[in-house]
C-alpha cells in the first residue's frame, strides 16, 4: 500500500480517539458548550477523513456504514483493521 494509505488511517485514528475522549468527558459534563462544540467540529473532520479515505482506498467499515464500489470491493484486502 502507498504511504498515504498509512497516514490517512493514521490521521482517521487521531480524530477518533480525540471523539472518544470527549465522549467520556461530556458523559461527565453534559453542559460544558466548549466540549460539545469541539466534539462536533471533530465529529465533522472524521466523517470529511474518512469519505476521502474511502474515495481513494475503499470502504472501512461494513454493514451499511460504507458504499461498496461496482464491482463489490469489500474483498480487496488489507482491509484497515489488518494493518
């Protein structure tokens, strides 16, 4: 796979792991505006990262979270969680 590759699940995983960490927060501070403001601006960038991981590698995540190309590539490995 070309570097990109790595470094786009790279970038994905970054912003994933900051919404994971604001989660846990505003489960604790549900009025904290400057949190949820920040969950949303991150919310937006993972979905932008990972349409644009997708247009150029494939699908990430399966059960109708991502199209599939014609032909069905769901069977074009690596898939991201095997790398």
């Amino acid at each position: 796979m070309p570097p990109e590759y790595y470094k786009q699940l790279e970038d994905i995983q970054a912003v994933d792991f900051v919404l994971v960490e604001l989660t846990l927060y505003l489960d604790t501070h549900p009025n904290d505006w400057d949190a949820i403001e920040q969950f949303n601006h991150y919310a937006k960038k993972s979905k932008a990262l990972k349409s644009e991981f997708e247009k150029q590698f494939g699908p990430l995540m399966q059960y109708g979270r991502s199209y599939s190309n014609y032909p069905w590539d769901w069977n074009d490995t690596p898939w991201p969680w095997q790398v």
